[in-house]
C-alpha cells in the first residue's frame, strides 16, 4: 500500500500484498486498516460515464464528490486510475484504452470550472514497456482520431503509451500539474501491482482518494 497526500488530498493505491480487493471483504478489512469505514466504487464496465457518487445504480467508471471525507475509488488490474481535484471536489476515473479513446478524461473535468488550478494523478498502470497491441488495436486509433505518435514499433512489435495520452488530455484541457506515478503495472513494483496481462484475470487493486 502506498498513501499520499497533496494538500488536503489523500491516495491511496493498494499492492498485490495487500490482497485482491474485488473480494468484499478482504476491502473492508484493507479499509479498516487505514481508518476509513466506507468507500464508493463504480459498476466499472470501460464506459465513458462520470457520475456523482450518489448516483451508484447505472454502470460508470468515474465517479465526483464534492463532499470532505467521502472516499471514492475505482478497481485496476493495468487500467489507470486517474485522480482529478481543485481540492474542492474530486473526480476518480478507471481509464483503459476504451475509456480513455471515447472522452472519460473530458467527462471527468466537465465537473470543473476553473481548470487552471486542477491537479491530476495516474496509478501505477501498464505502461508502453509491456502494453502490446495489434493491428485491430492500430485500427482504433484512426476510428477515435487518436495520434500515431503514442505508438511505439519495437522489434516488429507495435506498443501503445495511455500515460502519455492521458497527459496530453490533461494539458490540453489546462490541468496545471500532473502526477504520474510512473510503474507499470506488468514489470514493475517488484511484481506487487495486479496485472491482467500477466495473468491476474480476477484480481484488482484499488486506488481511492477522498479530500480532507
Ligand atoms: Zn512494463
């Protein structure tokens, strides 16, 4: 588990050792460890929805609050999870590449006015060291109208950079600072971060963050 706090923002990110926290209650304990009773997280189906945490019925995969002390989270496993505050209010979002081509960065920051003062946070995440694609996949960017120059070719093999795409999101739409955690989720960490492509199909770890 590493814990953060910038300003009145607190992030929490889990680790491999702290357990699979799609399991209910391996969560509640995790939760209880770190001294927060509840935690919101979306029905994550790699849309583009943002909704306030109120609003928990309808599949979404970011979630706002604008509520102290409300911790809201999402479930990873080589996704981002990519936290955004004014430190007012707060935005949590799951961003794969689905999320992330069809507009949940912009979603996320329509529920702020004033952009220039946002700050913005990646989880650790597959990276382009490890996040191979296809040629179905290469075909995606054209039908988004996402930039080639995220696509790297190494070896004959084509690997695609979300970070980076994440990042030109955000400082295209006037996010100030950008905290990327910078560890892939596949060959980092020491192997203590739930990768999918490495095979932990059911496994997640969790990313919240509440402001205090
Ligand atoms: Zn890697």
């Amino acid at each position: 588990m590493k814990r953060y706090k910038f300003k009145n923002l607190n992030i929490v990110y889990t680790e491999k050792e702290d357990g699979n926290m799609k399991d209910k209650k391996i969560r509640e304990n995790f939760l209880k460890k770190i001294g927060l009773k509840y935690i919101y997280i979306p029905k994550q189906e790699h849309t583009n929805i943002v909704a306030p945490f109120v609003n928990m019925s309808a599949p979404a995969d970011g979630l706002y609050t604008d509520l102290k002390k409300v911790p809201i989270g999402v479930l990873t496993a080589d996704c981002m999870a990519i936290v955004i505050t004014d430190f007012k209010s707060l935005v949590v979002l799951h961003a794969g590449w689905r999320g992330l081509f069809s507009g949940i960065i912009e979603n996320g920051l329509k529920y702020f006015k004033e952009k220039s003062s946002l700050f913005a946070y990646i989880s650790p995440s597959i990276r382009d060291c490890c996040f191979e694609v296809d040629q179905n996949f290469i075909e995606r960017l054209e039908e988004y109208s996402i930039d080639k120059k995220f696509l790297i070719e190494k070896n004959g093999k084509y690997y695609f950079s979300l970070q980076d795409l994440a990042l030109e999101k955000l400082k295209r739409n006037g996010v100030s600072e950008v905290v990327d955690e910078n560890i892939c989720s596949k060959c980092g960490n020491n192997g203590n971060i739930f990768s999918y492509r490495n095979g932990d199909i059911d496994e997640r770890i969790l990313t919240l963050a509440y402001l205090e």
